[in-house]
C-alpha cells in the first residue's frame, strides 16, 4: 500500500514511529506537512500539491494534525477524502475533537457513560451551575485548551467561582 502521514514534522516522535511501523509491515509510506499543501477544486477533479508537486493517489491517509492548524489541516484531510483516499481520521472527527462541548453532546447523545457536564458563557450564576452537575468537588475546563491545560479541580463552591471568575478574565 502506498500511504500517506500528514505532519508538520518527520522527526516528530509519534509520526517517526508510525513510518518505521508502516514501512516494517511492508508499506510505502511519505510524510506530508499539509501546512505546505494547496488545494486545486474543479468539478470532478479534486486535486492536492505539495511544495508545488501534484500528489499522486494514495490508498490511505494518517492525519496528524496539530490543534493550532485545525482548520487548515482538516481541509487538506478533507480534500483527500474527495479524492476517495481511505482516512483514519476523517476531517469531520478532526473538528469535532477539537470542538470540547460538541465532543460532549456527541458522547452524551451515544450513550457513552461519562460524568455529567454543564456548560455556560458568562454572567451565569455559578452555583446554579454547581448544582445541576451535582455539587463540588467539581473539574472546571476552558473549552480551547488541550493536552490538560485550562483543567483545574475544585473542591468548594467559592474555589469554583473564583476559578470561572479567573478564566473569565484570561
């Protein structure tokens, strides 16, 4: 299979692992930074280029996709899959991933257990909010942040204000 790994970097621990496990199982596989890809759309005919190259037919796609390029690189993915290549994270998943509350809804509509969330942009009393999750300790989370961060736990009604009050004003 030819394959292809889009990534900013080849070095990059987890995409330099995924070559030597593709290449071990006998696969072709290239690493493209899709920050240097342009998209060409006409009718029928999607087409990619890399560093002014066109990209040839690819039997699978490996996004790695940074959280900063969301956007951009989920419109590369998507442009691939026009191009009928076979994706192990399509670019409607990329966004929803990225998308904390809309990851939520989609969990919670599936039935997948998880602890129950309340979410709310500003001038919401947050006691009510407290409340309707079932009362401290409570986990508070800024909906952009990733890999933990913007994750804070507090145990008291007082210490949530405050940190709703701190992110508020970041």
């Amino acid at each position: 299979m030819k394959n292809a790994i889009l990534s900013r970097n080849q070095n990059i621990h987890s995409t330099s692992r995924s070559v030597q496990a593709a290449r071990g199982r006998g696969h072709r596989v290239e690493v493209i930074d899709h920050m240097q890809c342009a998209v060409l759309s006409e009718s029928n005919r999607p087409r990619l280029f890399y560093r002014g190259a066109e990209l040839q037919k690819y039997d699978a796609l490996i996004p790695r996709i940074g959280s900063s390029v969301t956007s951009y690189g989920s419109s590369i993915v998507r442009q691939f899959e026009m191009m009928n290549v076979f994706t192990t994270a399509p670019s409607q998943a990329i966004v929803r991933s990225r998308d904390k509350l809309r990851s939520i809804q989609l969990l919670a509509k599936a039935g997948i257990g998880m602890p129950k969330t309340a979410f709310a942009r500003e001038h919401v009393e947050v006691r009510d909010l407290i409340k309707y999750v079932g009362g401290p300790p409570v986990v508070i989370k800024l909906c952009e942040g990733t890999q933990g961060l913007g994750v804070v736990l507090a145990e008291t009604t007082n210490a949530a204000r405050s940190v709703i009050e701190a992110f508020h004003a970041i």
